[in-house]
C-alpha cells in the first residue's frame, strides 16, 4: 500500500520530551507485571483483543505491556501514538484503514491489520505526552463513553505507576551513591533500623575492621549477637547501653573509648561514636554508628612526637642567633642609642624569647610524652624548691602586680625528685595562676603531708574556671580564661606530665567566691625521715 | 691571663653571636667549623674549654668528644657541649663521651659566660673574671 502522507509532525517540546522520557529509564526494558495488568484491565473494560502501555521514543514506539499483540515495539511514523501524545487528549480512530494518516504504518497495512484504535496520552507531571494507555482491534468498532472514561482513568493509573517506578530507580541509584560513598570512607560506619538496632548495612572499612565480610541480614544479625562490647577499663557493656542502642534512643554520642571482642576473640579498642538517623516527622528511624579502631594509636603518636622534636630542633637553630643578636644589641646601651630604635629591638626580643619558649615547650611535651625527657633524681626539701620557685615566678608577679607567698609546713617529709622538673612544674601552675589572679591579691603555695604523700597547694582569686572547662585545664594548648596573656597553652600540661611522671597527681578545684586551688601530690620520702 | 675558648660550630651565624657573647664576658674565643678542624686547632693553641656543637659535618661533636678523651695531651680540657640536643640519652652520650657539661640551645648570650664559668668552678678549674 502506497504512503500518501507520511506524518513526522513532533509535538513543540520533543527535545525536552525526549529527556525526560530517559529520564524514566523504562525503554526497551522487560515487561513488567504491573504494566501489563493495566493494559488487560484496558482490554477487559473495552472489549478488544489487544491493549498496549506504549512509550513515544524518537525513532520507535516501544510496548511496555502488551497484551494480544506479538510485536515489542514499531516505528513511529505515521503510528496513532505519536499523534495521541499531539494531540494531547484521547484519539480515537475508528477505521484506521479508511484514514490515510494512519493507513500507511505497518501495523495497519501489514500482517496485524489493525483497524481500531482508542489511546489516551501519558502524560507527565512536568507537561510530557511520554507514551500512551492505548486500545487496539482488527475489526473498526467505537467506544461507548464509560469505556473511554475508564480508558483515560487506567491511563492515570500507568503515568503514577511510571511516575513510581522513575522514583524507585532514582532512590536506587541514590542508595547505590550512598553505598559507594560509604564503601570509599576510610573509617568503618554501621547502619542500623530502629527499633531492634538491626545492621542495615557495614561499609567496606566497617567489614574489614570485624573481619566479617558480609552484607547479609541474617549472618550480620548472628555476628553482632556475639560481639562483645568492653568499656576501657574491661567492663562489660550490655546491649542496650551499646552506641547503636543509645543513638536509636535519641543519644548523639560524641566519641568514647571502647574495646570491641569479635566473635573469633579477636579484641581491639576503639573510639565510637553514634547518632539518630530522623525522618521528617521527628522520629528515630535509625541510627550510625561510626568506629575508628586506635590499635595503632601509640605508632601514630610516636611519630607526631618524633616531628615535633625535629620541629623544635630546626627551630632552634636559627632562634638562637636571633636571640643572642638581639640581646647582645640590647646590652650595650651605645650600640641602638635612638630610644624608639631600643624599643623596636626590645619588642623583636619579647617575641623571639618568646618563640623560644614555645618552642621548649613544645618539645618538652613532647619528651615528656615519648618518656624521653631527662631525669636526675635526688632527695630534696620542698622549702628549697619553693624558694627556687618564687624566684623563678617573680618578676612576673610583679609585672601582673600580685603577690606570691609561699608556707611550708616543718614537718614536711623530704622528696626525692628532679629538682629542676618539680620546679618547672610547680612554677607552671604558679605563673597560670598569678595570670588569672586580679591584680592586688595574693597567690599563696602551702603546703601539707598525709600518709604517703605531700602536697602543694597553689591557691588564688580572680576569674573562677567554669566547671564544664575544670576537666580540659591540663590539656594541650588549652588556656585558662582570655587573658591574652603570652602563654604557650602548654604549661600546665607539662606541670601535668612531670608530676605524674614523678609518681604524683595534679588537680584542680574552682568556686566563684573561695577562688582555685592546683594541688600537686608528690610521694613522701619516708626513708629516715 | 684571659681564659681561651675553642669553638666548634658550623653554623656562622650561631659562631658569631657566639663569639660576641664570650667576649663579651671576658673570654678570648677561637671559632671553628667542625670537630676536624677543632683537633687541629688544639694543636696550635691549648685552650682553657672546649665548646662543641652537636651535629657538624666531617666530624660531629661525640667524635670529637671522645677523641679529645683519648689523647692524654688534650683529655684534661673540659669539653661541654652547646647543642638543641636535649634528649635523655643524647645528654646521656655527651657524658659518657667525657663531656663537663651540656648548655641547651638557644643559650641566653648574656649568661652563657656564666654559665661556662659555673661549670669550670664545679670542676675545680676556675676560668676566672676578665
């Protein structure tokens, strides 16, 4: 049969049409149930033998379902799908062979002889004509109204179910991202559902981690049923105090050190953390959980103290010219006679004396920490090094204008200590604590004994440290207050670490009103005493 | 008699502010670069101290230390180490090695003259004022 019109008319958005249609990822896909219940629900309502859900792509039409139809797609020239998805609204053709813009397209003129059609468009929630819900027969017949009305419903239906379907590969495609972003994480994370805490999913670095190399529901559950869960000190913790448990009960847990025993005995510590995955309802859905195993925390912590010492050694070089320069320039009163010349060289001296003492400082943290700093103990009276403490401290006091006094106790026991560590130390918390007395008051050292032990007490007023900060005081570069004073942030740590390297503990107590107290406990030397 | 000071040091910046320090306080200061060119230098004139740096190339100060030690001409000179070297068992080689003392860089240039004068008198071998 001749082609007497050969129809190629597209509708106005068939660029965009044609994108988002890929955007469905349905073409040339298998047939799926769903679909083709609708088209025999269609066949079944309309009384034809043959029922299409059809999809418009550039060249073809494609046959999502089909029913009494053997052909899985056609071309779509000429084809009455293409010009439903023009026409925007339900076509009906009633004698396909009598109608020379249809007559032509091989399902008319070839061997399936369609004659009757009825389709109503697919049409997107952007403004798409996609495909169609479409009827076909090879006899020509008319729909009674109803028909045509159920007709356009069932094609409601088929664009929710595409719209479902786009939605669903797209959820897909974001937990295949997720996946791999999660896979590619160094640190192991475990997904769990509420309310049982059971384990959605552990990325690559989770699995590695337990040695238990599964994604599988059942085997995660009978694992994480035999794992153990220690606190630091080696106490059992029971499930529900497990992070998992804790964040699906609303907890975000910040990290905390714990040791997990694998069901092969395999134990390991590690620092968790935990938090509660929130729908938009408010409610606790699941949780993450996330690890770190620290077994090589000390290698780590060996080579940071091991730079820091290269650090501040390469440092020192070149701050020991400086500074001899600069004092050398200041001691002689003729070598900068211009009072603002003396001045500038004054303030480059400050800033390199006080490089100098962080960086000191920094390595003796650092040595301290690496058991690397040098001792050399010998018995001594506390009077002897609180004298060499006042003297150490004084200037400063005086700068601050606070008063520091020292008492101590004549029945002391001796100490045996390295002096110039104790001194150190003693004098760290003396200079923290004449920076944060007010002005005018005095920083009183005194001193007592109790059974095994003496202490120093380094007592003072001015701004009280909140309680929340009292636990962080020792840390490394914390600083009491904003003094703005020239602290390193590392004074105190030392005072710390060369206590306890001697066998002692430091503490410390604020109250707004009866001010702070450092107490530093040394191990009495009893021996004839 | 104004006491001698032998240096070996090999950075030049460090030398000079040294050599200013120790004449400053009173001392006459012979600077070298390495601890080769220092056993050389002895020969030509006994010092009263030796100062040695740590790390130097050609000879580093521990070998120089020790070979000072080993020659009885020069084993009396008192040898202290002025060295960013701190650590437990490097003050602990410097001693083994025969050192007198060990003085920590940056070293205070207005003290450092004390300092060396503070370590002769504990060895019973007074350096004496300028």
């Amino acid at each position: 049969m001749p082609n007497p019109i050969l129809d190629r008319r597209v509708p106005a958005d068939e660029f965009a049409r044609l994108q988002a249609l890929e955007g469905y990822h349905i073409l040339a896909t298998p047939a799926e149930p769903a679909f083709d219940d609708l088209a025999a629900l269609a066949a079944r309502i309309t009384g034809t033998p043959i029922a299409l859900v059809t999809l418009v792509g550039g060249d073809r039409v494609w046959f999502k379902a089909r029913v009494g139809l053997d052909e899985a797609d056609t071309s779509r020239p000429m084809f009455f799908c293409a010009r439903a998805i023009l026409a925007r609204d339900l076509l009906v053709v009633a004698d396909a062979a009598r109608d020379e813009q249809f007559s032509g397209h091989e399902l008319v003129a070839g061997e399936a002889h369609i004659r009757f059609y009825a389709g109503v468009p697919l049409v997107s929630p952007a403004g798409h004509g996609l495909g169609t819900l479409c009827v076909l027969d090879r006899v020509p017949r008319s729909l009674t109204s109803e028909q045509q009305s159920a007709l356009t419903t069932l094609a409601r239906q088929a664009m929710h179910l595409l719209e479902l379907r786009r939605l669903q590969v797209q959820c897909q495609e974001q937990e295949q991202q997720l996946v791999t972003i999660l896979d590619a994480l160094p640190s192991p994370v475990i997904l769990v559902d509420a309310p049982e805490a059971h384990i959605v999913f552990q990325n690559r670095a989770a699995r590695e981690a337990l040695g238990w190399d599964t994604n599988d529901p059942d085997e995660l559950t009978l694992f994480w049923r035999a794992m153990q869960v220690l606190t630091a000190d080696g106490d059992v913790v029971p499930p529900e105090r497990w992070p998992a448990r804790r964040a699906l009960r609303g907890e975000s847990l910040a990290l905390e050190s714990l040791v997990f025993v694998v069901p092969n005995g395999r134990r390991f510590p590690v620092l968790s953390g935990a938090a509660p995955i929130i729908d938009d309802a408010g409610s606790v859905v699941g949780a993450v959980v996330g690890f770190q195993n620290v077994t090589h925390g000390p290698e780590m912590n060996r080579l940071k103290d091991d730079f820091i010492a290269l650090v501040s050694h390469e440092l020192r070089t070149p701050l020991t010219s400086m500074r001899g320069s600069l004092q050398l320039l200041m001691a002689d009163e003729h070598a900068v006679p211009n009072p603002e010349f003396r001045q500038l060289v004054d303030v480059a001296l400050d800033n390199t004396n006080r490089l100098v003492r962080m960086v000191n400082d920094t390595l003796d943290v650092a040595q301290i920490e690496a058991g690397r700093m040098p001792v050399h103990v010998r018995r001594t009276a506390l009077a002897d090094v609180l004298t060499l403490v006042i003297n150490t401290v004084q200037a400063q006091a005086g700068a601050h204008r606070v008063l520091v006094e020292a008492e101590v106790s004549p029945d002391l026991p001796p100490v045996t200590i390295d002096v110039d560590r104790i001194v150190q130390a003693i004098s760290n918390v003396v200079a923290g604590a004449i920076k944060s007395a007010s002005a005018g008051t005095t920083v009183r050292i005194d001193t007592a004994s109790s059974g095994a032990s003496v202490s120093i007490h380094v007592r003072y007023l001015g701004a009280s440290i909140p309680e929340a900060d009292l636990p962080r005081v020792f840390d490394k570069f914390h600083q009491i207050g904003r003094s703005g004073d020239q602290g390193t942030g590392l004074g105190l740590t030392i005072a710390k670490a060369l206590v306890e390297q001697h066998g002692g503990r430091i503490s410390v107590m604020s109250q707004p009103v009866e001010g702070t107290t450092f107490t530093i406990e040394l191990p009495a030397d009893r021996q004839g005493a | 008699m104004t006491p001698l000071i032998l240096m070996a040091e090999d950075d030049p910046d460090i030398q000079l502010v040294a050599r200013l320090a120790l004449k400053r306080a009173g001392f006459r200061v012979e600077a070298v670069a390495n601890g080769r060119l220092l056993l050389e230098q002895v020969q030509v004139e006994r010092p009263d101290v030796i100062l040695l740096d740590w790390m130097m190339p050609e000879m580093d100060g521990p070998e120089a230390c020790a070979r000072l030690k080993a020659d009885p001409l020069t084993a009396d000179i008192p040898v202290i180490f002025v060295t960013s070297k701190s650590q437990a068992s490097e003050v602990q080689t410097g001693r083994a090695a025969g050192a007198a003392g060990h003085l920590l860089k940056p070293f205070d240039a207005l003290k450092i003259g004390d300092d060396i004068r503070h370590i002769l008198d504990r060895l019973g071998k007074p350096a004496g004022q300028a």
